[in-house]
C-alpha cells in the first residue's frame, strides 16, 4: 500500500512537470510568434520601403499616385517625425544631383539607429537635427523648425520642395506664435495629455499656437510647388491634423480650441498667451489657396495590419483584423477585448455584438470575429486577431508607462476576472509601430494569465500599479522585463497594433 501511494505521487509529479514544460512551451511559442507577427507589420511600414512602392523617378520627371512631376537640379527636402529620416535617405539615394538641400527634424537617437542599421547615412548630404525628447517640444526641436522655416522662405517657383511628414511631427517643429514662449507651449501640450486629451485634440490646440502648423508651412513655402509624402499616425489618416496639418488649410471651427479647454477645465492653468491665442481667430485661417500643394499618403496603419495577417497566416493561424480605429482608455479596452474574444470563442453573439459596441467596432467586423472564432472552436484552427489605432492614458498616479503597456497589464488582470474557455491559451500582445510607448524605453507589453500568475508568486500588486499608471515599473521588476517589448526606435510611426493569439491546448486549460 505505501509502495503504492509512492508510485502514485512518482507519477503525478512527472506528470506536473510534463505539464509544466508543455505550458512553458507553449508560452514561448507564442510570445515568439507574435513578436514576428509585431515585426511583419512594422517592417511593411518602414520609410524606405514605402518610398520605393510610391514614388517613381525616370530621368527628370517623378510620378506619385498618379501625379506628375518634372525635376531639374531643383529638389530641396524638409522632414519632421519619427520616420523622415529614412524617407529622406531613399529620397536622397532615388534623386541624386537633383537634390540642392535637405534637412530633418528627428528625434534624440535616431540618427544612431540609422548608422547601425544602414551604411546609407555616411554619404548623405541630410542635415539632421534631433530633439523632442520623450515627444515634447524643445530648444533643439525648435532650432530645428527654425531653419526649417528659413529655407522654406527662401524659396522660388522654379523649386520643388518635397515636405516629409510623419507621427511625431508635432512635437518636432514647434515654432510658437507670439507671444507664447515655447515652454508655455510645452505647459499646455503636458497638461493636455495629463487629462487624457486625444490626438486630434492636442493638434487643434497646436495648429493655433503655431506659425508653421494649420497649413503655415505650406503658406511660408509659397510660390514653390510643394510635394508632401505623409505617414499617417491617425485614426482616418485626416491630412489637417497629422502632424497637425502642417500643408493643409486649418478648418477647424474658430470655437473648437476654447472648447478643448474648457472640456478639460484648463481653461486657469493655462498660459494667458495661450488662451488669447486660442481665443482670436487668425487671418490666416482665411487664406483658401492651396493649389501649389500635393499632399499624398503613402503610408499608414491599414498596410500594417495586412502585413500581420499575411504573417500569421505562414504560422497557421486563422487571421482577422477587426479594426484599424481601435480607440478610448486603454485601461478600459484591454479588459474589454478580452472579454469580446473570450465571450466569441464561447459562441456568445449577443454578450460579443455589446462588448465590441461599447470599443466602437463595427457590427461586420464582429460577425466575421463569430464566424472565425467558430473555425476554432470547430476545425481546431488556431486564431489570430489583429487591431490598429490609438488609446489615451489618463494619468491618475505618479507611475511611468505608456498606452500599450497600460492596456495589455489592464488585459491582465481581466484574465482573472472572466470565466475563461477550457482548453485554450491566449496571448495579447499592445505595441507602438514607433518602438517607443510613453517616455519608456519599451514599444509595448505581453497580456497573459500566466503573467498575472508570475505577479502573484513573488506579491505584485497589478492592480495597484495600474491605479498608479506605473505599467511599465510592473512589467520592468517582473522577471526582469521579459514581458516587455523592446524594439528601439523603428524609424517609422503608424500608430499602434495589437496582436491576440488564440492556441488550442488538447489538453489543459492554459488560460
């Protein structure tokens, strides 16, 4: 009998480890799998790439989306985000003797990743200026819009002047409006994202504080005929507020801006200079002609988004993006993409339709999330769900992190919350296509049940850190950070994506 009982335990601790390594196993593979998926959607952004797929150069004359252009020794190039250098580069490389100048605005670091990754920057004639850290505008980001200005201004209507736009525009060509000083205007962008504000709010704010944002660029640039090439890093790729709409005419109702302000009940913190800008209705908001301007998308989250399908299909997965207009708090949309994908995998239509109405995703994306959450749960097909857009982060605490690793360690702690499908191991996986979330060296963060579990062996608080919007000190003490992204700047900016990976077990829940 006691030899029996000895056998007995012999056995089930063998089978605990067999278990143990299985689930470890499987961890891995997805995390691997998809920082893969991560990278394929990345990588299909990347500035050069979109530069060679969109604009045709044959002897003297260009064409883009069917537009064309004729050069003679006349190109000058300006830039300013987090993609324009390797823009300009392809650019640079594509035209030759055609270009006369060129210079970018960049932010701190990028040059060097640049030098590591491409032999390309040594012969290059681009002037770079790097600045904006932890994306607010600074003294080197405004030197940078300065010469930028100058050069613009001191162009004719023989020149052809291409503009390079991409995320993190903004916050790289500030040149305030008087009598604002630029850390005023730092001031009101700080307390702006403090309360949660969107992008579209921060840039109609920013377009009356500037001289060269709300189409002031392309105003200064006048008479030369301008080409800008724009990565877009908004939800509907809308040309006046990317970047904050440096080469479009500003639309924006005179009111919007005060509006802004008071939704947010800033309207005594801000700088006085702030607010009679805001208040005034500038003539140059009048101005209608924008005929010598070509503005052109050639990238945005879409392409990224098929390029992690594509990927996910070659790892066998059951692809479906559901959206590339995923936005909110992103403490409140982790949890709830949890519960969508869990509630469809049990076949719940109607719990599934609600919880997806409430993130804004729309009733065909849905139903085709049922109809592939139905070939897992019938054929075994493992599934990959794909996301695109942008979340806020309202700071209620004095932690560090950023949007995607707030949202994937709210997506955490929901896995503890819900009543999970048996069988079945999930992984999220929120990123910035930036390779930087918030003011952290990090692009996002993994969401797992085992993540939370790990916490709990060693007594993280999750909860408590995300109360303190403190995601990334949580992911950083967990098991040395592996649960964090890190990618390094990417040299392109398409907002953000968010990868689910749905596996199945034949086994063990590993939910």
């Amino acid at each position: 009998m006691q030899l029996s009982l000895l056998l007995q335990k012999s056995i089930l601790r063998r089978f605990q480890t067999i278990r143990d390594f299985s689930r470890k196993m499987t961890q891995e593979i997805l995390c691997k799998e998809a920082e893969k998926i991560f990278a394929a959607a990345v990588n299909s952004v990347k500035p050069e790439e979109l530069i060679s797929n969109s604009v045709n150069f044959h002897s003297n004359t260009i064409e883009i989306q069917g537009k064309t252009f004729h050069v003679n020794n006349n190109v000058h190039i300006v830039g300013f985000g987090k993609a324009v250098l390797g823009m300009a580069l392809a650019l640079e490389s594509m035209l030759k003797t055609h270009v006369i100048s060129s210079m970018v605005s960049v932010p701190q670091g990028v040059r060097n990743q640049h030098i590591t990754r491409s032999g390309m920057l040594q012969s290059s004639h681009i002037q770079i200026f790097e600045g904006a850290s932890n994306n607010i505008p600074d003294s080197k980001s405004f030197l940078a819009a300065t010469k930028i200005a100058e050069l613009v201004t001191s162009l004719s209507e023989k020149d052809l002047l291409f503009i390079l736009i991409s995320g993190g525009g903004s916050a790289l060509l500030p040149l305030p409006k008087s009598p604002l000083t630029l850390e005023e205007k730092q001031k009101v962008i700080k307390l702006l994202a403090g309360k949660g504000a969107t992008i579209q709010e921060l840039n109609t704010i920013r377009k009356r504080l500037s001289v060269l944002k709300g189409g002031g660029l392309a105003r200064l640039a006048r008479p030369a005929q301008v080409v800008s090439l724009i990565l877009s890093d908004i939800i509907g790729n809308p040309l006046d507020y990317i970047a904050s709409g440096p080469t479009v005419r500003n639309t924006d109702n005179s009111s919007s801006p005060m509006l802004i302000i008071k939704r947010y009940n800033l309207l005594h913190e801000m700088p006085q200079a702030a607010i009679q800008l805001l208040q005034d209705i500038p003539e140059e908001t009048k101005e209608k002609d924008f005929s010598h301007v070509n503005n052109f998308v050639i990238g945005n989250n879409e392409i990224a988004l098929q390029a992690a399908a594509s990927q996910a299909i070659d790892f066998h997965y059951a692809p479906i993006i559901l959206t590339s207009a995923i936005k909110g708090s992103a403490s409140q949309v982790g949890p709830k993409l949890v519960q969508m994908v869990n509630s469809s995998l049990q076949g719940n239509c109607k719990l599934t339709t609600e919880i997806a109405k409430e993130i804004e995703i729309g009733a065909e994306s849905v139903g085709n999330l049922l109809e592939t959450a139905k070939k897992f749960t019938n054929k075994g097909t493992d599934l990959c769900i794909v996301l695109g857009g942008e979340t806020t982060v309202e700071v209620r605490g004095k932690g560090i992190g950023g949007r995607n690793q707030e949202l994937a360690l709210a997506a955490t702690l929901e896995f503890n919350e819900i009543k999970c499908v048996q069988n079945v191991a999930i992984l999220l996986l929120s990123a910035g296509t930036d390779g930087i979330d918030g003011p952290t060296d990090a692009a996002g963060a993994f969401a797992a049940p085992f993540i939370l579990k790990a916490a709990k062996e060693v007594s993280l608080d999750a909860k408590l850190y995300l109360q303190n919007n403190d995601s990334y000190s949580f992911y950083k003490v967990l098991q040395n950070g592996q649960w964090l992204l890190k990618t390094g700047h990417t040299g392109t900016n398409v907002m953000d994506i968010i990868i689910i990976l749905v596996k199945g077990t034949n086994g063990e829940n590993l939910l």
